[in-house]
C-alpha cells in the first residue's frame, strides 16, 4: 500500500507533515521522491544497503574525426545545444534530432548519468533515496525507480509512505500514478489554493484517493473557508487542519519529527488527522 505526500509547490510543509506521518504510522518504509529537494534521510542516521548510478538522460555525442561542420546538426536543434558538431552538454535534451539529419552519421546518444539511488536502513526503517547530479533534473522515470527499490524492500501490507516532489510535472506523476491514496498539503493562500486546484485535477485524472490537508490553516482564515469550499464542491476529502505552531520551526532545527513535541498544536492536529487517513485508506479496502 502506497500513500504519496505531494503538495502543489514547495515550502507548504510537505516532508514535515511526511515525516510525521511515517512515524505515526510506524512500520513503513519511507521513498523520498522529492527528487530535486531530497530531505527527508536528514532525520535518520543510517546505512547505505543499495548504492546504484541512475542513467535517466540521454545527450549527443559526436565522433568529430568525420565531421565536416556543415551545421545540419545546429540548423534542427530546437534546444540550441549543438553547434558545427560542438555540444552544450547542460542544454542537450536528448532527443536525437541532429542523430538524424548528420550527413555523416557521426552523432550518437549516449545514456547520461543523472542520479546515485540508494536504499538506507535505518533504526526507523528503509528509505528510497536519490542525489541528483549537478545540473540533472528530476524526472518520472527516477521516480519510478525509487518507488520500485521502495516495493522490493516492503514486505506484503507493510505501507510506503511517499514524499512526492512539488508541482504537477512528471515527477509527481510518477510519485501519484498506481498508489493507493495521495494527501495534498496545501497553505491558506490565494496561489495556494490555484495550486491545490491543479493538484487535486491530476489526482482525479488519475482517479487516486485523493485526501486534503491545511497547513497554517489559522494564518488566513478566509482562504481556508474558500480551501475547505472547494473541497466541499470538488468532492475531495479535507482530512486536516494544521495550526501554525512555533514548535515545528525548533523540530526542523533539531532535525526531529514534530510529533515527539507532546505539546505542539501541529503535532495533535496531525495525529487527529493520520487517524482520520487511516479511515480512508481502510475503507477503500487498500
Ligand atoms: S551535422 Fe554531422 S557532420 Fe554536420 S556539423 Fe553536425 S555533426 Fe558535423
Ligand atoms: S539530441 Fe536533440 S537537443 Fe541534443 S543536440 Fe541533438 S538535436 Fe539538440
């Protein structure tokens, strides 16, 4: 069973609320698909059982002893990236255009290392990681990669929890496609209400449970009515409302899930609302 944490852009709380989660929930194995902001190992000491090289690009390359500068190569380049058969590695995007059009046939695409995937055990259990290259952007299939690694050390109904990237690009597709419930954490603000809105559309495009969460619900008032409105109106399940808590600045900054600070707000209303996550994903039959 597979439950991803995304939220509509960074900086709502997402891994925060992940992390918490994953600690409530206990037995889990944790896959940080928040491939371009990976955090969430922070939290755990541990050791690297996988340790792999992720080629998830491609990029051209070219045998120049052959080529004759004609440019060809330069002329159908959408991407600017080649040029009389120099390449730009950092604007490459692989798609093998100038493979085609080269009179010479001296261009190839040759597999770009992107990433280093790990799977770590720690005392709270195996996470599914990555640290992406210099320049390498996330993308779906290292996603996918990590959810895999996440499955293979998951034993039969043992939950993988997910921290998905921000946004609704590939990557958080990738991270929402196929599981069995996804929480969205939002804030109560106006960009972030239009982003929750397009969160909430790929979750049903993709038809997933799809479970709402408020993050700082109290610091705009109005704009968690107008949150909770759309859920109503949408048909998407509003599962939490989380108080703006000073508290879940210090457990950040001592690297320690808030729901170990008995006397947060923030880690009450996310216990109330793992219960009520528990409900859902039950009652589903998943
Ligand atoms: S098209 Fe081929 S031969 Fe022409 S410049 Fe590019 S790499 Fe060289
Ligand atoms: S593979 Fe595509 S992006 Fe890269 S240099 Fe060739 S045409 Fe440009």
């Amino acid at each position: 069973m597979e439950l991803a944490v995304i939220s509509g852009k960074g900086g709502t709380g997402k891994t925060t609320i992940a992390l918490a989660l994953a600690e409530l929930a206990g037995n889990v194995v944790k896959a940080d698909c928040d491939v371009d902001a990976p955090n969430l190992h922070l939290f755990y000491r541990g050791k690297d059982l996988v340790t792999q090289s992720f080629s998830g690009e491609k990029i051209a390359v070219v045998n120049k002893e052959n080529c004759t500068a004609c440019n060809k190569c330069g002329d159908v380049c959408q991407f600017y990236a080649i040029q009389n058969g120099e390449v730009n590695p950092f604007k490459c995007e692989g798609c093998g255009a100038c493979v085609l059009v080269c009179p010479q046939k001296v261009i190839s695409l040759r597999d770009e290392k992107t990433a280093d995937v790990y799977v770590t055990e720690t005392d709270k259990g195996i996470i599914s990681r990555a640290r992406m290259e210099i320049g390498s952007e996330g993308s779906g299939k290292l996603v996918t990669k990590l959810r895999d690694n996440a499955k293979k050390f998951a034993q039969e109904n043992t939950l993988i929890i997910i921290d998905g990237s921000p946004g609704i690009g590939c990557s958080v597709i990738a991270s929402v496609t196929g599981s069995d419930g996804v929480l969205i954490v939002t804030e109560p603000t106006q960009s972030g209400l239009e982003d929750l809105k397009r969160a909430a559309e790929l979750c049903r495009h993709f038809g997933v449970l799809t479970l709402v969460c408020i993050n700082k619900y109290d610091i705009n008032e109005e704009i968690s009515e107008k949150i909770e409105g759309y859920c109503i109106k949408n048909n998407v399940n509003l599962v939490g409302r989380i108080p703006y808590d000073d508290m879940v600045v210090k457990a950040i900054n001592n690297l320690q899930p808030i729901i170990y600070f008995e006397n947060s707000k923030a880690n009450q209303a996310i216990r109330q609302m793992w219960h009520k996550i528990c409900l859902y994903l039950n009652s589903f039959g998943k």
